[in-house]
C-alpha cells in the first residue's frame, strides 16, 4: 500500500514583498562581485537595493 511522500503533501507558498517607499515589488537578485556570489533584494520601481527584504522597512 503505497501513500504519498510527505514531501509532496506540503503546500509550496511564495511570499511577495512589497515596497513601503513605493509600492512596488521586491525581488531578489544574484550579483557575482570579486568573485563571490550575493543575493540583494531590489525594487522594481524605485531601483533601491537592499541586503534583504526585511532591511527595506
């Protein structure tokens, strides 16, 4: 008898973050800089870019 894996019972939810400045949507971005690989949230409206979502508050 053969059920489902529990991985793929769970539910999958992607949060959207929005700008408080300008309302607009937050995204996260992958930069390669001297050698090394970063992650930045960025704006699409304003073009702010932060370290992560949360810094934007």
């Amino acid at each position: 008898m053969a059920g489902a894996s529990k991985n793929s019972r769970t539910t999958v939810a992607t949060q959207k973050f929005i700008c408080p400045d300008c309302g607009g949507e937050i995204v996260m971005k992958t930069f390669f800089e001297n050698g090394k690989l970063k992650n930045l949230a960025e704006c699409q409206k304003c073009k702010r870019i932060e370290r992560r979502p949360k810094d934007f508050k």
